[in-house]
C-alpha cells in the first residue's frame, strides 16, 4: 500500500482523484450514497484505499 493509500485525503482531492467536481461528492454524501466517508469536525475525509474498494464493490455506480 502506498503513502498516497493511507492518508486522509479532502473533499477536493478525491474529486481530482475521481475526475469529477466536489459537488457531486458532497451530493453523494448528503443523498446517503455510502461513500467511505470520515467527518472530522467540519470537514469530510476519505482514504483512498476505501474509495477503491467502494468502487469496486459495485455500491458506488461509479466506473
């Protein structure tokens, strides 16, 4: 597992990660989508090992 697999990443940074925009993942997170998601205070985190087990699981309708 890398470096990049372990760390939480933003909101913002899953979106370039996913190529898509941070509104749709806020929407996904509000709409009760399941994303793997961490809230920390104010603010969302994910891992992207979690992402891509999340994608490949089929839940996420995302490919």
């Amino acid at each position: 597992m890398s470096k990049i697999e372990k760390q939480w990443i933003s909101i913002e940074e899953l979106a370039e990660y996913l190529g898509i925009s941070a509104v749709t993942i806020r929407f996904w997170i509000r709409s009760g989508k399941d994303i793997p998601a961490v809230r920390i205070g104010r603010q969302w985190r994910f891992r992207i090992s979690d992402i891509d087990e999340w994608i490949k699981s089929g839940k996420s309708n995302f490919s």
